[in-house]
C-alpha cells in the first residue's frame, strides 16, 4: 500500500547561523526552535505519517529544512545540489535515508542546482521555480528526470522569495494557493485561490481535509476552514525567522510502495 513516510531532520546547534536572503536576520531561541520542531514532528505522526529521522547534519546551520535537499517523484529520489553553497553538504545524509527505503536514486550535477523547496507537485504535473537557488541546468535535469515516468514539468519565474514554494502551494483538490505580492506570474496557474498572507500559502497536506499550516497565518486558515478544511497550526517562529516555512521540514514519500 501507499506509504506515510515523511522524512525530518533535527536543528542544527548551529540554526542561529542559517541563511537569510529576502528578510532581516533576527535573534533565534534556539531552544524554542527544538520544541517546536518536536511538535511539528508529532504533529504529522499524530495524522498517522510514520517520520523517519535523518541523520543530523549538526554542521549544517539550515539542515532542518529537509525539504530542500531531495525532490521525490513516484519511487524517485532525485538529490538536490543546493544553490546555496553552504548547504551542498546536506545532501550526503539523505541520499543514505532514502537509498536506505528503497527509493531509486538520481543526482543534479553541476551546473545544476535546484532545491526541492521550488518543486511543488500536483498529480503529474511538476511546477519548478527558476529563482536564486534553482538554475535553468537544474531545470533542465528535473525534466530529464521526471518527464520519462510520466511528469509535466513547468518552469515557473521567481524572484521575489527565497523558493517556489515561498509564495505557492496547492490545496487537496489541486487549486493553487499563492500570495500575489510575492508571486512573479500568477497567471501561470490556471485555478487558483489568493490568500491574505505569505504563511498562509505553505500548507503540508497531512490526509482527508486536514491541512498543517503556520500559526502566522490566521486570515487564511479562517479562510480554510470556511471552505471546509480542517487546519492543524502550528507555532514555527523560530524556522520563520530564517524564511523557513512548514513545507520546508519534511519530505513526504507519497508514492513510494513498501
Ligand atoms: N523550502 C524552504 O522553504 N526552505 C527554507 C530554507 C531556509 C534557509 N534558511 C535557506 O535560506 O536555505
């Protein structure tokens, strides 16, 4: 049957020193950061995904995001090379997580650089954001990548935030959701739903009509609520302050048969 796997990653000591390109660098708790990746962890697990724990990465300041360092599509696993330098060594620990369940396994190579915070899938078709960590090499190999297993992939332009997914994802039944401030062409995108705030665009789709959303976007999950979802919030503050949203830390493995 279709698995419930999603794969996290524990902070780094070093989080503090994650990157920031779009907003102003502000203080970490750092302690605050560990609670509250621990109750986003039991947040999935209490919707019955079984998270598995790569390895920590405690020289990486931004390993928490593990979204960004593998893309998956059916049982693929394809493995990011982070646009930012300083998070290319990331990559090592999750190519042994997902070769360890079984995933098949393929690689960005240089030129390429894609992180997996610009894939957003829906069905079959592959959205990929060319932004600051995303080149068009990058683009390239995805499609090389996915398009063989069935995939439609569709380059978006992004250069108002950090990744694709900064500013858009997608609803159970596939609408679009996105903040248009932050969004280069909203018209690439043929139904979709503005929302009142950044945060509330990142939503991990947790199964049925649940939705797991940041406590900062409260306009938007009232406005989920009133078309019938059921949003789970919580408190990221701390992964925020480092452009840091609740796609970004976990890598759901929808698909892979085990
Ligand atoms: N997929 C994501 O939204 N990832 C967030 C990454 C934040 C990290 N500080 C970075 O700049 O790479």
């Amino acid at each position: 049957m279709p698995s419930k796997k999603a794969l996290v990653r524990r902070p780094s000591p070093r989080l503090a020193e994650g990157l920031v390109t779009h907003i102003e660098r502000e203080g970490i708790d750092a302690d605050l950061a560990v609670e509250q990746w621990e109750a986003y962890v039991t947040a999935l697990r209490a919707h019955g995904w079984d998270t598995i724990e790569v390895d920590p990465a405690d020289d990486c300041p931004d390993s928490v995001f593990v979204e960004d360092t593998v893309v998956m599509y059916r049982n693929v696993a394809l493995i990011a090379r982070p646009g930012a330098e300083s998070r290319r060594d990331e990559t090592a620990g999750v190519e042994e997580a997902v070769a360890g369940l079984g995933c098949s396994v393929n690689w960005i190579w240089e030129p390429g650089t894609l992180e997996g915070g610009d894939v957003l899938k829906i069905g079959d078709t592959v959205y990929v954001g060319r932004g600051g960590r995303t080149n068009a090499a990058g683009v390239q190999q995805l499609r090389a990548a996915f398009e063989p297993l069935g995939a439609r992939v569709v380059a978006v332009p992004v250069s108002k935030v950090l990744h694709l997914k900064s500013a858009v994802t997608a609803l159970p039944d596939g609408t679009v959701i996105g903040h248009i401030p932050k969004m280069d062409t909203p018209s690439l995108f043929a139904r979709f739903l503005p929302v009142p705030e950044e945060a509330g665009t990142h939503v991990v789709l947790l199964g049925g009509d649940k939705l797991l959303m940041a406590a900062s976007a409260p306009k938007t999950a009232e406005l989920f609520s009133d078309l019938g979802y059921e949003p789970v919030v919580v408190d990221i503050s701390e992964f925020e302050k480092l452009e840091g949203c609740v796609t970004c830390l976990s890598v759901r493995l929808r698909d892979l048969y085990v």
